[in-house]
C-alpha cells in the first residue's frame, strides 16, 4: 500500500504497510483518534471464492495508520485472520466517537 507526496523534487512514493496488500478489500480516510489528522483504515479480504470452505488469506489484516498531519503514519494492525466489510469501519467509528 503505497501513497504519493508532491514534495520539491517531485513525486515522492511512501509505502504504509511494508508488503503489498493480498485482495485489499476496505480502504477508509477519516480522523479515528480524534486528532484533527487523517488516519487511514485498510483491510485484506480473508475469503473469496466459494469453491474451498477454509480461507484464502487466513493471515489476511486490518491496519490503522495514524496520521501526524506531517505526511507520517504509525501503523497498527488491528487484527489477523478475519474477514472485512465497511460495517467494519462504521463499527470503528462507532467505538472511537463512545470512547471520546
């Protein structure tokens, strides 16, 4: 997962999550932690194909990158081996705005 900053000397690509994303599923930008800053929400698809019971991508993730507002993220990953939606980032929402 990459990301572009148009700095002096051009196009400058920045990568997030240090490999690439297998059926990236969910990708979302608002401000979670309640910042003022951009952070991002992005998840891997753990299931595909209805021809195998078991996962594709039983290691499949869901990160957070928090935002500084500098260009600069901080990754977390939320969570291994699960299936996403974008209920997935409503419910994430849902819990930042209670705990706040």
């Amino acid at each position: 997962m990459h990301w572009q900053s148009d700095e002096f000397r051009g196009l400058v690509g920045h990568d997030l999550a240090g490999r690439d994303v297998i059926h990236g599923h969910t990708l979302e930008v608002g401000d979670i932690d309640g910042d003022g800053y951009l952070d991002i929400f992005a998840a891997e698809m753990a299931k595909w194909t209805e021809q195998r019971p078991d996962p594709d991508n039983p290691n499949a993730k869901a990160w957070i990158f928090y935002g500084d507002g500098s260009g600069n993220f901080r990754q977390t990953e939320l969570v291994t081996g699960n299936a996403f939606t974008k209920d997935v980032w409503l419910t994430l929402m849902a819990m930042v705005i209670s705990i706040s």
